[in-house]
C-alpha cells in the first residue's frame, strides 16, 4: 500500500552540522554539572529504559513555523510534568533532530512510539540552546522554551525529519542523568518548490443529527415543532457549525452538506416551537439561525458544493438491510432530487449530486451498488477499504469494475489525522505536524509525477477539530510541496488514473461493521416501514429514509438573494409536494 511507498531520494541522514552558540534559559537555581553518566544500555534493557523515560509528561504545546525554509527560527514550546514520586535534580530539557524519514510507513510508527529508544532516538543536539531545571518535585511541572535556526539544524537536504524534545535528568534513587521523559514530532522541510505538486482536496462536512419532530403546531401555519433546542449551541458564536463556517470560508476546501440541516435551521429562521413535555414553547433562537445562515450562504458563493442525500442515508445500512423495508432503495432517488432543491433554494448555489460518500469511505460491492442507484457515478472510499497493491500512494480517482464508476479513493491516514481530543494544544499540534510530513512524504514517493489527494475527515468534527484542520491547512497554504483543487476536478489531469483500477472487498471491512453496531441497535437500523424519519430515532449518522410522502421544508418561493425570507408557505393540502 501507499504508507509503505519508500521516499524517494532519501538515504542516511547527513551529518549534522553541530550549533555553535548556546543559550540556557534557567529555571529555579543554578545547577552544578552532572558529573556521572548513565550506563550504556543494552537490548536488554530497552523495557526499563522505555518506562523510565515515561517518568516525565513532556507536553509540546506550539511548534513554529509548522514548515520552516530556510532563514526561520524554529520555536518549540511547551511544559514537563514530573508523573513520578520522587522529585527529579539537575535536569536539561534538549532538542533532538534527525533523523531524516524514509516512508509513510516510518513515519506512522514513530508516531505511535511511546518512550526513549537510545536505539532510534537521535542525540540531543551538540551544544544547542537547553532549558536547565534545577528541581522538579513530584506532580509538579515547569514550562520550556527552544528556539533554533533553521541553518544550524542540519536540513542539508529536502525531506521530514523527526524532531524530539526531551528531559534528562537524575532522582534520588539513581543518581545518574538518563532520559526521563521524550516526546516526539515531525518537522516538513521542503524550502523551494517541488516539480510537482500533490493536487490536494479537502472536504469540508456540514452534517448534524435531527432535531425536528413529525409534529407541527396547531396554528395556521404548521409551525415545525423541533425535539429540542440544541441545534442552537452549534449554531451561535464558538459553537461547532458556526466554527465550521467561520473557518471554511477562508480555507480551500469542498464543502460537503446534508440538506437536512439547511432545511432545519431555515426552518428555525422562519419561526418554530419546542417541546416542553406535552406543551410546545416558541423557540428563542430565530435570530442566530438566520445569522448562521446567511453567514454560511456567503462563505459557499462561487464554490464548490456536494449535496449528500437528504438526511445523508446510511448507505451500508440500506445496502445490507434495505430489502427489509420495502420501498427503502427506491426512496434514495427521491432523497437525492429533493437534496438538490434544498441547496439551491437555501443557499442559492448549484451543488453536485453525483458523488455519494459510505460511512468511513467503506465499500464492497452492495454498497457500491445502492450508492450507484440514485445517480452518482463517484464514490468516495478510503484507502483502507480498497485494493490497489501498489507500492507508494496513487492518484484518488480510479475506475471501479468496467469503468463506469469512479471510485474517489481519500487518504486514511490524512483522513484520520485529527479524529479524537484536538481540545489539548498538545494534541492538536502533534496533529498538525504530523499531517503535513504525510502530505510532504507524499509528494516526495514519486516527485516525478503529480498526483491528487483526497481528504475526507470525521462527518461530524467538533469545534476543535474543525480549528486544528484548519490550522494544517494553513500550514500548506505556501504551497511548496502542495496545491489545493475541488472535489470534481480531482480526476481531470490525472494520467495515471486511467491505469489503476481499484478493487473493493467482497465484505465490509471490519471498522464499518463496528462503526454500524456503534450508531444504532443491531437489526434497528432502518425503521418500520410507515414510520416518519423525524420519529424515529436517528443516531448521528442516520439510516431512515424519506417517507412515502415528503414537504418540503422550505415555502415555495424559497430564501431570497437579499437575505430575507418569506412567510413559509405551510397550508397545504396532503398531497402537495409529494416525492417518492
């Protein structure tokens, strides 16, 4: 696979070119000189080395710039924490580069490493700035700061280096220095141009649970009755979907948007009512949603939009369990046209409805199938879930079977590089670096041919989530190695793509079986045929289907370009609006 693929170029890391200054920035009193050093390790005693060296949290809180060139200044910051019971003397906080990586594949690994390797961990920096810390009493910690030029790291050549910082010091039990603590990241040098750059598409996912009910008030005008008032919270300043447009407006990104949530928060717009146990109360936030709304319909003006499905259908669901409620498959169809109203009549934009997007980009050929039938003819997979058996990353989109479908394959390990707590800035910039070094790594397997990148993250990102993607997008925005396209012009240009084929597995791979028990009851999928899918319980990726008869949720004049909207138009007779 592609994560394994060698980079090109790379050999043995080039000798360092050893810092000629020093600066020691101290922390509590002077210290004096260490003057016994720590045993020489053996393979032996790589377990207890490893262990020691989890003694001290070493947390690093900013690197900058994120992917320095040459004349830069790169900045590491960040604080360690003594986890141990015995306070820590004569401690040094070092900077370790180098060396450099080789594959994806290597790059993954050291990622996952947890503790000192005196056998693949470089040597802290000859005489490079240190942050010196007298004592360190247990559960107590003290902040870091190091700063070195670019031209006296030792970057001779273009590549992704590992980039470490670590504590050595000494406890009262063992008065030796040896390596308390070691935390890793990943430093993207690439300083002029590449040939050719990777053609990278990021989506950018707009997709929420649902809020409202099957009722409607009792007045003239069927006020649309919503479960709750959460939405809100995602909606106001700071909340998820407001943090997602707010930042998506000014990144290069494809947005990708389930008109059910246009539909919900238009219908918030124009006035609606809550639950309060049997009573139903006016809602309170008509101003925030009509806010979000036209703040939403000014970042997508001239871009790319793909419209999901209404409701974004479980497509691994319908494909395995749809023929148990009859009429399901046929309803995808109308679930499909009547995506393509709403966005054009919210949001004033045309979207692209022929690609559809499996839960985790997972694929076999039932789902390929129910995808296929409501007229996409692109299917975004992931890498994980298709086969290619080649040796470095290939260009996204390849034909599936005989060619009529194109299988628009993402990165998973792009995909799935901010997936988890973003919340602690540790975590976010470790996120952040690592992201670029796979994007660079991928640039260098093959520089001699350009190929596209298709990222596909998590449907629903939190507010954090959505800030680190886009502080990695920024860190690509230079555009040295790298070069963003939309969604629909990732397969234009792509010599290679006629030439590999991508195969999918007979079964669903394994993460999407676990990730389908995780969204809803096992044999709960899909609900009870007649059912109305606001009734029925809907969990973040959602299953349900349209019902026999669908309103649209919108009056029939729509959102005006001003941004005002009408009086929906509610009074209408039974059969009025009816798809499927």
């Amino acid at each position: 696979m592609g994560e394994a693929a060698d980079i090109q170029g790379t050999g043995p890391s080039p000798a360092r070119r050893w810092l000629r200054r020093t600066i020691t920035v101290a922390v509590g009193a002077p210290l004096l000189a260490g003057l016994l050093q720590a045993p020489t390790a053996t393979p032996a005693d790589a377990a207890e080395e490893a262990a020691v060296s989890k003694t001290v949290d070493v947390s690093l809180d900013t690197l900058s710039p994120t992917a320095p060139v040459e004349g830069d200044t790169v900045t590491v910051s960040g604080t360690v924490t003594n986890r141990g019971k015995r306070t820590i003397t004569d401690a040094t906080v070092d900077l370790r580069v180098g060396p450099m990586m080789t594959s994806r594949s290597e790059i993954d690994q050291v990622a996952d490493r947890t503790g000192y390797r005196g056998d693949s961990d470089p040597a802290p920096l000859d005489e490079a700035p240190t942050v010196k810390i007298a004592r360190l009493g247990a559960g107590l910690s003290a902040d870091f700061s190091l700063s070195v030029p670019v031209s006296e790291l030792g970057l001779d050549e273009s590549g992704v280096y590992q980039l470490g910082v670590s504590l050595t010091g000494q406890t009262s039990d063992q008065r030796y220095d040896r390596v308390l603590g070691i935390e890793r990241t990943f430093l993207p040098y690439q300083p002029e141009a590449t040939e050719k750059k990777t053609q990278l598409t990021y989506l950018w996912p707009l997709i929420s649970s649902a809020h409202v009910s099957a009722e409607t008030a009792t007045d003239d005008q069927q006020t649309p009755v919503f479960e709750d008032d959460a939405l809100a919270a995602e909606l106001r300043p700071g909340g998820r979907l407001e943090q997602m447009v707010s930042l998506g407006k000014d990144l290069p990104v494809t947005w990708v948007i389930d008109p059910d949530l246009l539909a919900t928060v238009d219908a918030m717009a124009n006035g609606y009512r809550v639950k309060d146990g049997i009573a139903h109360v006016p809602g309170k936030n008509k101003a925030v949603a009509e806010q979000w709304l036209n703040a939403l319909e000014k970042a997508v003006q001239g871009r790319k939009i793909v419209a999901l499905p209404f409701a974004d259908p479980d497509l691994a669901s319908l494909a395995h369990r749809g023929k148990d409620v009859p009429g399901s498959l046929g309803h995808l169809q109308s679930a499909t046209s009547l995506a393509a109203t709403t966005v054009e009549t919210v949001l004033h934009v045309q979207p692209s409805t022929d690609f559809s997007w499996p839960v985790e980009g997972a694929v076999d050929p039932s789902i390929v199938a129910v995808a296929t039938s409501a007229g996409a003819n692109k299917v975004i997979a992931r890498s994980d879930s298709v086969r290619d058996d080649l040796s470095y990353t290939p260009t996204a989109a390849r034909p599936l079977g005989n060619g009529s479908t194109t299988a628009v394959v993402s990165d998973k390990l792009l995909s799935t590089a901010f997936e988890g707590d973003m919340v602690r800035t540790e975590k976010s910039t470790l996120a952040v670096q690592e992201f670029l070094a796979q994007s660079l790594a991928i640039t260098l397997e093959q520089p001699e041919q350009q190929r596209s990148v298709v990222v596909a993250p998590q449907r629903v990102p939190s507010a954090s989530q959505a800030q680190t993607m886009a502080a990695a997008l920024r860190g690509l925005s230079a555009q040295r190695w790298s070069h963003p396209i939309d969604l629909r012009g990732c397969r234009r240009g792509q010599p290679e793509a006629g030439r590999i084929r991508a195969t999918v597995p007979r079964r669903t791979p394994r993460y999407a079986e676990e990730a389908a028990r995780r969204r809803g009851r096992p044999g709960q999928t899909l609900p009870r045929h007649g059912d109305h899918p606001r009734r029925a319980e809907r969990p973040r990726h959602r299953t349900p289907m349209l019902p026999k008869r669908v309103v649209t949720p919108f009056g029939h004049r729509g959102r005006p370009k001003d941004g005002h909207r009408p009086e929906r138009c509610r009074g209408r007779s039974a059969g009025d609006d009816e798809v499927g």
